[in-house]
C-alpha cells in the first residue's frame, strides 16, 4: 500500500510547493491601470470587471516587467483590419516603387548614360514622325491631284468614272487614318516624354550626395479627428492639389530625409532611430475615377519605435492630416 500512496503524497507536495511559489511570486508584483474616469489603482489581483483595462505588472522595485493592453472594442478592431488591406495596398506602390529604382540603377551608370538613351529615343521619334508627315503630304498631293482630274471631267461635261471616285474616297479614308496615327504617335512622345523626366529626377535623387532640407511651414491645429488617415478625392483636379498638400504634410512631421516623390507614392526614408518618424501617402485607387489618400507611419522595429507608433503623438498627427488638406484646399480655392 505505501508504494501506491507515496507517489500521490509526493505530487500534492510539488503542487503545494508550486501554489506556494506563485503566491510568493505575486505578492513580489503590483499590478497597476487606469480605469475610464482616470483613477489609478494598484493591487495583486484584477477584479473581472476591470479586466478590460490595459494593466501594468510591476516587480517589488516598482519597475516594469509586463504589460497588458485593454481589450479592443470591435470598433477598433475593424479599423486595424481597414489599416492592414490599405497597408498592403500601400506596399504593393513601395514595392513596385523599389523595382523601378532597381532597374533605373542597373540600367544606366550615369545621368550622361541616361541623356544619352533619352537622346536615342527622341531621335527615333522624330525619324518616326518625318515618315508619318512624309506620307501625309504624299496622299494630300495625290488626294489633290485626283480632284483636280475629277474638276476637269466635270467641267468638261464628261462623267467622273466610278474608279476615279472609289480612288478619291481611299485617299481621303487613307489621310484620315495617318491623321489619327500621327495623334497617337505625339500623345505616345508626350508620354514618354513625361517619364522619361521622371527618370531623370528620379535618377538624380537616388545617385545625389546631399539633401537639401527644405524650409518647414507651419501646420494649423487640428480641427477634426480622422483615425484612419483617409482622404477621398471628389475629382482628379482637387487630387492633384491635394497631392501636394500631402506633400508639404509628410515632409513637415517627418524626421528622416525624403525618399520617393511621384505620382502614386510620397515616402520619406525608413527610422534610423528609435525616435525617428517617417510618414509616407499612397494615391490608393477605388475605382476608374476614384482615389483616395492614404497617410501612413512608419517607426523603428524595435520595442521604442512600435511604442512611438502606437502612441497619442501619431494618432493626433494623422487624425490632423485631413483637416489639413481640406483647409489647404478651401484657401486656394479663395
């Protein structure tokens, strides 16, 4: 009978000994939080009906050792869910942002490089347009030609031959085609035109040794909360001013020097210390016509940089952002 009863003697031993531990080890911590009317309390134990708040567990030298965050409301969980799809949305523009930076670098070595290309292109295109007005001017004369033939008959009483006529309807179908072929070949240069000076900007910046800082302005207070940072554009016209609204905003309240400027992405460099504070805005698309702006933050990962993050300063700066722009946008529509 011993050898049964000892193993069970010895296990409420272990348990004895480890409640005994616990309670020790609790009554070496002090939980403290704040309730919704700002009174502080301290204790060993969390009543249930203040298990909601977010809690601080201190050792007895009154340090932290553990932290607790207060439950969520639903509210608030479905705003981080809305933060996390416009923040993959937003990595989708900063990733094809880093490829593009990739292939300009290891495309060309040097701005005379890229001149150079940008040189060849246009002069392709002006090859490309002489041909295009060659053969306009070509079918005009014959177009003029086949008129004056078909005058001639007329005035002379004789009948235009239906050959004739089918000739003049070619031609004239044919200078309509190279018309439209040679709007579509100058919008298309026009185009290429306009990326290619992003090119070179953008080459520039990434290659440059020095960043001018630019002089800040003054932000105005905050008027209106706006916890996910949304703007939505009425039209492309107020987009493009508010684009640089945003501009002027990202480069105000971050601390790192910036990094991309175009016309789907604003981003300042990424933390390079616990206390740095990068903002970025992404032109987000809802639909064919619709965009909507997206401010967003970025710290440091590290415990200091996501504490910064999550803290009032942020939340207060990006709920400023859309007060900011419609303000911008109302004094120059004055």
């Amino acid at each position: 009978m011993q050898t049964r009863i000892f193993p069970a003697l010895t296990v409420l031993v272990c348990l004895l000994g480890w409640f005994y531990c616990q309670s020790a080890a609790s009554a070496n911590k002090i939980i403290t939080y704040v309730d919704e009317e700002g009174k502080k309390y301290y204790g060993s134990k969390v009543p249930p009906q203040d298990a909601k708040y977010g809690r601080s567990i201190l050792n007895k030298r009154g340090r932290v050792v553990e932290k607790v965050e207060r439950a969520k409301s639903r509210e608030e969980l479905e705003m981080e869910r809305r933060l996390a799809r416009l923040r993959e949305d937003e990595q989708k523009i900063i990733s094809n942002q880093k490829r593009y930076d990739a292939a300009l670098l290891n495309t060309y070595h040097s701005k005379t490089e890229l001149m150079l290309a940008i040189k060849a292109k246009r002069e392709g295109f002006e090859r490309q347009n002489q041909v295009i007005e060659g053969n306009l001017e070509r079918l005009k004369q014959a177009l003029e030609t086949q008129q004056k033939h078909a005058a001639t008959l007329e005035r002379n009483g004789e009948k235009v031959p239906q050959k004739l006529l089918d000739e003049i309807k070619s031609t004239q179908k044919q200078i309509q085609e190279v018309g439209l072929a040679a709007n579509e070949q100058k919008e298309k240069q026009e185009k290429i035109n306009k990326a290619d000076q992003a090119d070179i900007a953008r080459f520039l910046f990434l290659t440059q040794t020095t960043t001018d800082k630019k002089q800040r302005i003054r932000v105005p207070n905050i008027k209106e909360a706006n916890a996910l940072g949304l703007f939505y554009c009425e039209n492309d016209h107020q987009c493009s001013k508010a684009w640089e609204i945003a501009r002027t905003f990202v480069e105000y309240y971050s601390t790192t020097p910036a990094d991309v400027y175009n016309e789907k992405l604003i981003m300042h460099r990424l933390p390079a210390t616990d206390q740095d504070l990068s903002l970025s805005v992404s032109k987000l698309a809802l639909s064919d016509e619709e965009s909507q702006l997206f401010l967003d933050f970025h710290c440091r990962e590290s415990s200091l940089g996501k504490e910064l993050c999550q803290s009032q300063k942020v939340k207060d700066i990006r709920s400023s952002f859309i007060p900011f722009v419609n303000d911008a946008l109302s004094r120059s529509a004055e």
